[in-house]
C-alpha cells in the first residue's frame, strides 16, 4: 500500500461527499476545477446506489479515472481509447496528445495506487470497434471525453447506450464544443421514445440518465444544478472567441459595406 492508498484508507467516502478537488491531484486532468466538482457529485451519486464499474472514453494520462481508484464500491474501470497522438477538433485546430500510450497511462496510475489500478481494463480502439458484450460487468456511469468532434460525440454515444441497455449514467466534457452532436443525441433519444433526463453541469459536462437512475436527485447533483448559472455562463464564455472575432473592426466595415449594398442602413 502506497502513501497515496494510506491517504485515502477509511476517509474516500468523506471526502468524495465533499467533493474534495485533492483527489484529482495525482495526474493531470484537461479538466476545470468546476468539471471535477461535476464529475466527482456523478461518482457520489452512483456509488450511494451500490458497487458500480465505470466506462471512459478517451483517457489520455488517465486523469479522471484516478479517483475511481481508491473507491472501494468501484469494482471495474473500463477505459477506451484509440490513442492517437494528434486528432481533430470541432473547434478547427487539430490537437496533438504526446506519450498518448495505455502503457504510460497504467504506470502513472500505478503510481497512485497498485492494488486500484488492477481493476482497469484497456482497449486501444475506437468504441464502435469494441464488443459492448465484452464490457462486463454493465457500467453505472460512462464518461465520454474522446474526439472532440459531433460525429465521434454521436458514435461513442451509440456504443454507450448499448453497453447501459437502457439504465445508467452518460456524461460528456467540452459539452460547448460538441453541443450540435448533444443536440443529436437528445433528439434520436426523444425520436425513439427512450425515457431520460439530461442537463448540464459547470463548467462544460452534459448528463443523460436513462431509465430509473435519479442521480439528479442526490445532494451533491441538486446542489450544483440550482447554480446552474455557472455552468450557463462558463459554456457561453467558451465560445465567446468567435463573437469578439467576428466583431473585429474589419468585420463590422464589412458589414457596413454589405449593409449598405442592400440598401439597408444599420443604426
């Protein structure tokens, strides 16, 4: 048992309960301080039903499955990943993941925990590519944060939802980048008659339960959304680049010319 496992021993639920930020210290994660309050109340409201496995798409260093590590109600932790070292972004750049490897990814995890770390399965794939039969036992919880792209969004969905057969948690990252596959994903849903229930947590995670798995309903989620202005305004600040581009002054004589051209004089 490492100092880390020590640390955790006999106090995780406390802490997981005050959805203590420390348990993401270990590893760097991509994510904001507001995410990992999001993440950390999903983890608490699913492990407050019982033992649970958890799915992750796209892990990278393996930053938000550390704190799944020490949870003793956490039986298995899935993780899917092609691995590329650079992929495409809904945002336009092309971003590059360096020493994206399973191998390095299980050694720092390793790091934290050795006896956690052996309840990870690795897939170095895409998520279509992966049996969803093979995903045993049935996660409670999948978080999706692979391609940042509508079309990957909408894929990694699909295999989520087969691997939930209708009960569990789904949750995305970057909800901001990826909002026109959400939209998508909420609309077949509805198509199909599924019942569900989604929303957004701060700072950009998007959650869909399926069937009968209220989480919305534990302390921890019902706290963060009444503020749901946080997670509002933090979504639309993401995106505000492309407002304060169009806005630049080249633009707006553009505008003006356009304007002008149609016989249509703006104030």
């Amino acid at each position: 048992m490492t100092a880390h496992e020590t640390d955790f021993s006999g106090v995780f639920a406390g802490r997981l309960a005050r959805l203590d930020l420390s348990l993401f210290e270990g590893i760097p994660s991509q994510t904001s301080e507001n995410d990992r309050r999001s993440l950390l109340a999903l983890q608490e409201a699913v492990r407050s039903r019982g033992p649970y496995a958890y799915l992750e798409i796209g892990s990278h260093l393996g930053g938000t499955i550390q704190p799944f590590l020490p949870d003793d109600f956490c039986t298995n932790v899935f993780s899917i990943d092609r691995r590329p070292l650079s992929q495409p972004d809904e945002r336009g750049p092309v971003y590059d993941y360096p020493a994206n490897s399973t191998a390095h990814m299980l050694s720092l995890l390793g790091g934290l925990s050795p006896r956690g770390v052996a309840k990870v399965r690795c897939w170095d794939a895409d998520a279509r590519d992966v049996d969803p039969a093979a995903v045993l036992p049935k996660p409670a919880l999948c978080f999706v944060d692979g391609e940042h792209t509508d079309r990957a969004v909408r894929s990694d969905a699909a295999f989520c939802m087969r691997v939930l057969a209708g009960s569990g948690v789904l949750a995305f990252h970057d909800a901001p980048v990826v909002y026109n596959g959400l939209f998508e994903v909420v609309e077949e849903l509805g198509r199909g008659g599924t019942p569900f229930v989604a929303y957004h947590l701060p700072d950009t995670v998007f959650v869909i339960e399926l069937g009968d798995v209220p989480v919305h309903r534990s302390p921890a989620v019902t706290r963060l959304l009444v503020q749901n202005h946080t997670g509002y305004l933090a979504s639309l600040r993401a995106n505000d680049h492309y407002r304060r581009f169009y806005n630049r002054p080249v633009f707006r004589v553009l505008r003006r010319i356009k304007a002008a051209l149609r016989g249509v004089f703006p104030r």
